[in-house]
C-alpha cells in the first residue's frame, strides 16, 4: 500500500506546464517590448516622412530663391504666398520681400531717405502638409541686388509708402503717378503701370523722367473703405523726381471707422428738428473735419478718436479756429445763483484701426428751443448766427456765423441748434423777415432770450454745473 501511494502522489504524478502568473508576466513582457517595436517604426516613419518633405521644401525654397535672384527688376519682386502640390503633398511657400539699404540685411522702411534704392531682401518660408508637431518650416534668406542700376544716371525713382495708424505697411493698394499740371514741368507720363504696394506697404516706380509728379493711392474696388489723414479716398501727394535719386512719396492710409451722430443727445424730453443743412466738426488731435453729409460718417481712425461739434468749428482740414461758440470747451465758466457752471466737450471717440467696424454712436449736445404758434402762412424760420453774445455772458464769439433754415412747419416745433447766439426770423419759402416774438420762443435747455432791436435774440448756452 506504501509503494502504491508513493507512485501516486510522486513527483511523475503532477501536473506539467506555467501557471497562470507566469503566463501573464510573459505576455506583459511581449506587450511591452512589441509596444517599443511598434513606436520605434511608427517613429522611423514619422522621421522618414518629415525628413523627405523637409527635403522637398528646401527644394521649393531653393528654387524660390533662384527665381527671386532672376527678377527683371526689384519692383517685380512682391510679397506673395502659392501652394505647390510634389507626390500628392501640398507645400506652402510664403515669400515676403523688404527693401533694405545695407548689404547686411537689416530691414529699412521705405518711408525714409531720398538717396539712391540699394537691394531687396527676399525671406522664404515653406510649410508642408502632415508636418509632425514641433518640426519648423523651412526658411530662407537672400539678399538681391537690382540686374541694372535703380537710378540711372538721366533718370530718377518714386517710393511710395503707406503706413496705417500703427505704423505698419499697407498692402495691395494700387499706385498711379501723374505730371503735375504746372508751369515749366519736365515731368512725363509714366509708360509702365506701377506694381501695388507689398507687404512692407512699400512701392517704386523706376525709370521716371526728372520733374513733378502727384502720386496717389486708392484701394483696389474701394473695399473696405479706406481714408488717409485728410479723410481723402484717393489721397495725393506731389513730389519732385530728380535725376539718379529717389524721393518718397509717404501716405497714411487705413480702414475707415463709421460713425453715426445722436444730435441733441442732451435733449431727453423728446425730439428736436436739426437743421438739414448744418455742419458737423469732428474734432481730433490733427485737425478739423468740416462735413454737411448724411450719417453715417467714414473718417480715418485715428486712435485718439474724435470729439463732434454741432456747427462749424473751422475750415475743413484746419486747426485755425472761426466759430468758437460751437464749441463748450471755448465758453468762459461763470457761477449763475451760486452754481458754477463749466462748458465741457464730449469725450473723444474712436473707431478700432484696420477694422471696417459696426457704426460708433457718438452723442452730439445741441442747443434746443421750441417756437410756438406758427403760422401756416409763415411756415419757415431761419437762424442766422451772430458774432458775439450778451455782454459779459461768457459766449466766445463765432467770427464765421452760419444761416440755418427750418419748414415748413406749423403749430409748435422744437428745433435744435449749434451753441450760440442766434436771431430767430419767419416768413414764407422764399424769405424769412418777419421777428419770432419773445412770448413764442421757449428754451428747453440752458439759455437766454432777449429783444434787441425788435428782433429775438437767442443764445444757447452748452455750460453744465460742476462740482468745485
């Protein structure tokens, strides 16, 4: 029985083969080394993938750069961006051109100097298609020196520059030179049409016979809108092209910002009739905008924005100041009944640069009165500015009055005017003599009425309380 039982609880008489641990132990080792297998090909293919289209894109650039450094001339190298398709992959080639002064490279803005046009440099970029993350384009660099003289020697050459408000170049706009209608101008009509602007917002026009020229600029389609300065569409600029040099021609141009106007913004009590015809100022820190348009407005987007008067403040275009009164910031502060009272403009508005942007409302305070009575056979008021107000009243004066007509009207009305004093006269279409009576005028905001002569005089006082 001994021998039996030893036979069967021997060694011979267990069971054979890896237990189930041993089995999972060997399949994490083969997941983990079929894991780094599989990355490391999936890795050598990722390289081999990015090392052939990094291969092909240094072609691309390379050739880029051949063709650069074989332009006819250095006008006709542009800023531009084309997608080229090598065995069924896209590859993006940007190519941006500045002109520079130095054989070092440094980049130079065409706004400046009016000596003679030295090089271009010409900077390309290729992407590819399926590039890997973290894998840099390709880039390169050229300088390139003109195939013949930029300046010949009889000959002279016209930079074109176009900033906008921030400084930086203003691409695709069209360029045209003209001879300035002058006496004695030697200036002759260009026989090659300039290339638009490029990138660094910089144009040339080559070959140009010495003389006086009015260079402008315009948007191709006038879309979006645009403006310089002077709030001009097509702006000019004339210059003078002397032999075997340059001279710039600078602009700045920009996106125009829109603006509606809120006449009589500080009137809540209803609504008042504005004049049809009446000036508006838009006020920056350059100059004065004189405007008799509709709304809505299109002005250059100057970043300090605009301030808005009722009224004509000065000559379109200046600073020299006709018409004070309009203007709240020009009356005298005064204390009335132990109020100190302070005339203060509206704060300045501004559009964003570059951005065609939904119209700004901007509030435009106006002096407001209400005629009563008004006859259907004198339907018409006229208001004629004066050039002082009331003695010692604090009015600066308008020494450019302006005349304002309303009608035809009937009953009462409230109408609305630039701050001022006015005379306030009725009649029929044609003329307007008779007197407004004193009893038939009502201020509805701050402001003095008095006879004088037999005629009403109205002054319009845009002066608020302050705190001390």
């Amino acid at each position: 029985m001994k021998a039996l039982r030893d036979r069967l609880t021997g060694p011979n008489c267990r069971d054979s083969g890896l237990t189930l641990v041993e089995v999972i132990v060997a399949m994490m080792i083969f997941s983990i080394v079929a894991l780094g297998v599989g990355y490391s090909l999936v890795m050598v293919l990722k390289m081999t993938n990015d090392a052939r289209g990094k291969q092909t894109a240094t072609n691309l650039a390379a050739a880029e750069i051949d063709t650069s450094r074989a332009a006819a001339t250095l006008a006709a190298l542009t800023s531009h961006t084309k997608t080229v398709t090598v065995d069924d992959r896209d590859y993006r080639v940007a190519v941006s051109t500045l002109w520079t002064s130095t054989i070092g490279g440094s980049d130079g803005l065409c706004s400046s100097g009016t000596g003679a046009l030295l090089f271009k440099r010409v900077h390309v970029s290729v992407t590819w298609e399926g590039m890997s993350p973290g894998t840099s384009p390709v880039v390169t660099d050229t300088i390139v020196a003109p195939p013949v003289r930029v300046n010949a020697a009889d000959k002279g050459a016209i930079v074109v520059a176009v900033n906008n408000v921030t400084g930086a170049g203003n691409a695709g706009l069209t360029i045209s030179a003209v001879p300035s209608v002058i006496t004695g101008n030697t200036a002759r009509a260009l026989t090659v049409t300039p290339s638009p602007t490029d990138a660094q917002g910089c144009g040339v026009i080559l070959q140009v016979t010495p003389g006086t020229y009015d260079v402008s600029i315009s948007r191709p389609g006038g879309v979006p809108a645009s403006l310089d300065i002077m709030q001009q569409t097509n702006p000019v600029v004339r210059v003078a092209v002397a032999a075997g040099s340059s001279i710039t021609a600078p602009f700045q141009y920009d996106v125009a910002g829109i603006f509606t106007l809120k006449y009589a913004s500080n009137y809540t009590l209803g609504t008042a009739i504005v004049p049809p015809s009446m000036e508006k100022s838009f006020v920056s820190a350059n100059s004065v905008y004189v405007s008799t348009a509709a709304a809505p407005f299109l002005l250059h987007p100057f970043p300090g924005g605009y301030t808005v008067l009722a009224g004509k403040l000065a000559e379109s275009g200046s600073s020299a100041i006709t018409c004070s009164s309009v203007d709240p910031g020009a009356w005298l502060e005064t204390t009335v009944d132990g109020v100190a009272l302070a005339g203060l403009r509206q704060p300045a508005v501004a559009a964003l640069p570059g951005l065609p942007s939904v119209p700004i409302v901007t509030n435009v305070p106006m002096g407001v009165v209400k005629i009563t009575d008004i006859k259907s056979s004198e339907p018409y008021i006229k208001a004629v500015a004066q050039t002082t107000g009331p003695a010692g009243y604090g009015d600066p004066g308008c020494a450019a009055p302006s005349t304002y007509r309303f009608g035809p009207l009937t009953g009462d009305s409230t109408i609305a005017l630039p701050f001022g004093t006015w005379t306030l006269t009725k009649g029929n279409s044609t003329k307007q003599t008779s007197n407004v009576g004193d009893k038939n005028v009502e201020l509805k905001t701050r402001g003095l009425v008095r006879p004088v002569s037999g005629t009403s005089i109205v002054t319009l006082d845009p002066r608020t309380p302050v705190t001390p």
